[in-house]
C-alpha cells in the first residue's frame, strides 16, 4: 500500500483493479533512494501528470527518479513553468504582480485536482 491519498488518487485514475495494482508498482519504484525526496508528493504529482495513462506514468516516474523537482513543477506550477521571463532576477513590478497572479492560479489548478476526486 502506498500512502492514503496516493491510493485514493489511484483508485480515481484507474477503477480496474488491474490496472490500479500496474500503476502502484510503478509508482512503488519512486522513493526507493536517498536523494527521492517528497515521495507522497512526488508520486501525486506523477499521477497528475499521467493523466489515467500507465505509459504517461511510467514516463513521469522514470522522469521523477532523474530530478523530482521538475515533474513537482510540471504538475503544481504549469503556468509558470512556461513563463520564462519569470527567471529573470530584474523583474518589473508589474512582471512580478502577473508572477504572483500565476503562482495564485497554479495553486489553485493544483488544489482543484486534489479536492476533485473527494467530491
């Protein structure tokens, strides 16, 4: 068994059985080294970004066990993720208002999907 809401957002993305027990043994091989942090985290994000797909999901792991911090990004800060300008150290006031204004949607994209197979 994975974590509680790991397995409660699986059972959302796959109702087989068969197809439930394929996705946690690929999401089982997440969080096995040292340097995978943030595992319940991580494997959420993966589940995201998989959206119900087991070769979506294997990617994302595979992806995850490289650096996780870019399948966290991809899954929680989408928007941002495309902002490039946003690197930049020399932001204007308005570029870091449109900033918080993506920050304020990616959070609330990401709060969606979490609320949404509780409902």
């Amino acid at each position: 068994m994975l974590e509680p809401e790991v397995e409660h957002k699986l059972a959302a993305a796959w109702p087989s059985e068969e197809d439930r027990a394929a996705a946690r043994a690929e999401l089982s091989r997440y969080g096995i080294e040292s340097y995978e942090r943030e595992t319940e985290r991580v494997r959420l994000a993966i589940i995201k970004l998989s959206g119900g797909a087991l070769g979506e999901l294997r990617r994302m792991t595979d992806a995850a066990k490289g650096d996780y911090r870019d399948v966290l990004m991809w899954a929680e800060s989408p928007e941002e993720a495309k902002a490039l300008w946003a690197v930049n150290p020399n932001l204007t006031d308005e570029q870091r208002r449109e900033l918080k204004a993506i920050r304020r949607r990616d959070r609330a994209q990401m709060d969606a999907w979490l609320r949404k197979s509780h409902e």
